[in-house]
C-alpha cells in the first residue's frame, strides 16, 4: 500500500489504470462502484454468502466491517477479495482504533480523552499505529478523525467522541491524527461534515436540527475540516442533519442536499477528496425515503460514495430509472466512478496480495501498550488541586458507582465500563493500590441505588478522618440519564465535602462532573476520562504524588 495518501490528486499511471478499469465496466458495475456495504465477521457462512453474492452479482466497490476479530476479518478480506473482480476497498469505523470494533484488539483512547493532551505529537504517533494495525489485516480506509466541535454537552451522539469544544484544539488533534494515518497509508475520513457537535438529538434515530446560518457555521463548525483540507485530507464523511438556512426542504439531510454537499463542500470550500455519505440505513435518511431512492438522492447531491447501502439490487434499479429520465448523467457515473478507481489506486489497490493470517495478533498488538501509557497520563487532568493528601495521618477512602452500563445486571464485575479493573471482591484497582500505599484502614463502596439508605451512615463513619478520597467510577459515557450521577450521590459527596475535606477523583466523561453539582467545598480533583488499568494506576500515582497531572480540560464544566 502506497503512503501519504493524496487522493485528489491523480497522477498519469494512476489516470490510465482508473481508465482502464472503467472502459471494461458495465452501467450496472459503475453504479456497484459506488456501494459500500456492511459485513462482519462474527457472523455465520449465511452471510459471508450474502456479502459474495453481491460482490460477484453487482460488483459492489467496497465494504465497511463491523463487529468480529482480526484474524476472521483478515481471513474473509481475503475470500472476498478473491471474489471480485475489481479490488475491493475496505474501511472501518475505528475512531479508537481496531479495538473500537474488533476483539483481541486494544483500543486507544477516546477523542475527548486526547483533547486533554496539550502536545500533539502523541496523538500523531497513535495515528500511525491505528494505520499499520489496519493495513496488516487489509484494511484501507478508517472512518476518523470526528472533528466535530462539541459545545452542546448534552449532545447524545458525538460528545466523548469529540476532541472537544475549541475549535482550534479540535483542528490541531484531528489534524495530528489524520497526518498519522494518512502517511502510513490509511485514508482518513472526517466526519461529520458540515458539524455535529451541536446537536441534541441522535441521528441514528432521528433527523438532528442545526439551526445556523452560513455565517454561524463558517464561525465554528467549519473551521476544522478547513484546516484539515489545508493539511491534505483525503476524504469526508457527510452527516444527516436538518439545516434549513442551507436547504429549505425539512426532510432533505443535508448527506442528500445538493447546495450542502456540491455547491458548499465541494464548490466553495474546493475539496477534492472523495466524499462518503454517513450510514445510509441510519433513521434521519431512511424514514424520509425509499429504499434506493434515498441513494440516488445522496449521489444527485455531490457524494461520491453510498456507505451502508441497504438493498443493492433496488438502488441500481433506482440509478436506471434516474439515467433513464435523465436526473443523472453517465457522464456524471462515470467521472464519481473514476474519481473512486484513481483514490483505489492511490492507495495500493492496484496491487492486492493475500493477507498473511499467522501472527495478526501479535503484530496488532506490539505497540499499543507503549504508546497507550503515554496518552493517558499526558490527559489525566488536575481540575482543582490541594497539596497536603499525604500529610494527613487519618485517611479514608469511599468508591461510589453510578448507574452506569453493565453487562450482567448486578454484577460490579461484569460492568463493561469497569473491565480490568475490579478483583475478584468488586473492588477497583485504584482503590486497591491507594489502600495499600496509604495505609487506609476505612474504605467503604457503594452502588448507586445504595446511597440514600447508608449516606448518614457514610458522612458518620468518614467525618472524623481528617481527609477522604472519594473515587467515582461507572459512569455512563453518553449524556441522557445525567451519565449514570443520580441526585443522592451529588448531595452525598457535597454533605461528605462539608464535613471533611475531600479529594475527589473522576473517572468518567467531563461533561458528566456538571452532574455533581458545586463542587467548591472539594479539596481536590482529578480527572480521569475513562475508566481502565491505565486511568485507575495513573491516578494512584497521582495522588500519592509519584506523578503530575499534565492534561487540560478540553471541554466547560
């Protein structure tokens, strides 16, 4: 696979081989270019048929995995490939990596995680890594960086996934993350064209509204796929959303709106990557149009490729029918069609080898670790900080868990949020290190709907310490139901604050401290973003300060 990808660029040998491959294609295998379809690899033969079948049947150009592992993925990339006749590109939505989707991989941190690291270089570094984790199990093209600015904190569907509510911050991380995947070879795409960030509902489910003028949107929302168009992007993903200063029709997303996608991206802004719809089945697109016809309608706007197609053999028959009536052009199929084959060749495509399948995990995994420990201490964020902790003589220390998501209903060991980090008794790493190095003689835990019946019980016990730690874990990543905070663990920490001094620590989504309510009467805090054996030993080490906290709030609380 070639490196420093440049996709709107096409060189002579990259224009003759495109060409080449067009001239011997099919109405019906142009239109198939288009199609990226879903697959995974933990599913049955049944449907490793389905996915043959199409690519044989209708020469689809592309596909997105999903849920599997790495040694399976790799191994149906090479079925596949094998099976069609044009090379097949292969993407994945892994905004922390392979491990966002695959097991047996370690993901990296999420993106608001890195927007609390102030030096960039690391999160470029991590960008490498995720690039040649992808190329070993044939993959071409990742669905990150989100570069969306998130100023809406109750946003339920970008928030953590942000970088952050500065839209110069947001620009500089994406930027070091796109320039890491791309000069391994990995097509990046930004998402979510023009923002997502300040919206409150879920595309996934609904059409979100953006009530913004142009003007509005230049100011912030904008700004970061501007610099990274400057710093050579190489593809964008459109988002579903309702902008009615953009385009009138209250049904029309802007991913199927021509003046969004053709006349703002593509014309005023001048980018020449290729431009990917967001998943077409998605409810803010599905519910408005017919199966097929919401395709047609996503080419008519500007983009180059349908993601997520649903049923392949009616979207080209809705592509005839709009050749047929002229709606669209063949000239237009074919110029989208070469566009794509020029970025396949761009990327290596022209030269497809089997993937070798012995040592994937091994090799996937070898430098994740290193580069992990470097990004989680970078963000781990003091928020307001108190010297003296280890000067004090009598220590307590309370764990509370909010209602976060679990597994296995009343099962503190099978919480996903907490996974390796909780021994055999449910206690949390962090509060097993600090007992140990402190010499704690009372720790007390508590689940969330535990608080009410034992907080006098709690305040009694602790208040005569003269300091508490107070950890938080199982926080919920995304914003409905205040993250998992409930109103009693609010009132219990402030009632707690007011008779002890006490030194908080977060692990869990920023935005979700708001939840707290003041905290003026805390000591100290520290915040850890996510919830892991990195988080929970880099804040032991913290607060027995053995290290520093380095990071920076990347969003308002």
């Amino acid at each position: 696979m070639k490196n420093d990808i440049k996709v709107g660029q096409a060189d002579s040998q990259a224009q003759s081989w495109a060409s080449q491959m067009l001239s011997g294609f099919s109405v019906e295998q142009k239109i198939g270019q288009l199609i990226h379809v879903a697959t995974w690899s933990n599913k049955n033969d049944e449907h490793t048929t389905y996915i043959k079948d199409l690519i044989q049947k209708y020469g689809v150009g592309g596909l997105i995995f999903f849920q599997g592992d790495p040694v399976s993925q790799a191994r149906l990339t090479n079925e596949y490939q094998s099976s069609s006749e044009t090379p097949l590109m292969i993407s994945i939505d892994g905004e922390w990596g392979l491990g966002m989707r695959l097991d047996n991989a370690e993901p990296f941190p999420y993106q608001m995680t890195l927007g609390a690291i102030e030096n960039e270089k690391a999160i470029e570094e991590m960008g490498e890594i995720v690039a040649r984790q992808m190329k070993r199990i044939g993959i071409h093209v990742n669905h990150a960086p989100v570069i969306d600015v998130n100023t809406n904190p109750d946003n339920p569907v970008i928030n953590f996934r942000s970088f952050g509510q500065d839209k110069i911050k947001v620009a500089q991380k994406g930027t070091a993350y796109m320039k890491g995947m791309q000069s391994e070879g990995i097509l990046a795409v930004a998402k979510h064209f023009p923002g997502h960030g300040d919206t409150a509902s879920d595309s996934h489910k609904e059409l979100p509204k953006l009530d913004k003028s142009r003007a509005e949107l230049e100011e912030t929302e904008l700004y970061p796929f501007k610099k990274l168009f400057a710093a050579g992007l190489g593809a964008v993903m459109v988002a579903h959303l309702q902008i009615p200063q953009l385009e009138p029709d209250t049904k029309r997303a802007s991913t199927l709106s021509r003046s969004i996608v053709q006349d703002l991206l593509k014309g005023d802004m001048g980018f020449e990557g290729l431009v990917f719809t967001d998943a077409l089945d998605m409810k803010a697109v599905a519910d408005h149009y017919a199966i097929g016809e919401v395709d047609v309608e996503a080419f008519k706007a500007g983009n180059d490729v349908l993601l997520f197609v649903q049923d392949v053999e009616a979207t080209i028959q809705q592509f005839k029918v709009a050749l047929a009536d002229g709606s669209i052009t063949e000239e237009e199929l074919d110029e989208r069609c070469l566009k794509q084959l020029v970025a396949k060749y761009n990327m290596g495509l022209d030269q497809i080898e089997p993937i070798k399948l012995e040592g994937i995990l091994e090799d996937i995994n070898r430098d994740t670790r290193t580069i992990n420990e470097q990004l989680y201490e970078a963000s781990m964020t003091q928020v307001k900080h108190t010297e003296g902790l280890l000067n004090d003589e009598s220590i307590g220390m309370l764990s509370l868990f909010a209602n976060g998501d679990q597994a296995e209903q009343g099962a503190l060991s099978h919480h996903t949020l907490l996974k390796g980090t909780l021994d055999q008794t449910g206690t949390p790493l962090f509060e097993q290190l600090v007992t140990k190095d402190l010499g704690i003689e009372k720790s007390i835990s508590l689940r969330f709907d535990q608080i009410e019946s034992k907080k006098e019980k709690v305040i009694s016990e602790l208040k005569e310490k003269q300091a508490v730690i107070v950890a938080i874990h199982n926080v919920k990543l995304k914003a409905p139901d205040n993250f998992g905070i409930t109103a009693e663990m609010a009132q219990l920490v402030a009632d707690l604050s007011n008779a002890v001094p006490v030194y908080l620590v977060f692990f869990g989504n920023a935005y979700a401290v708001s939840k707290l309510g003041s905290l003026n009467h805390v000591k100290s805090m520290l915040l850890a973003y996510q919830e892991n054996e990195y988080t929970h030993r880099l804040a032991y080490e913290i607060v027995s300060n053995k290290k520093e906290a380095k990071g920076i709030l990347p969003v308002s609380i």
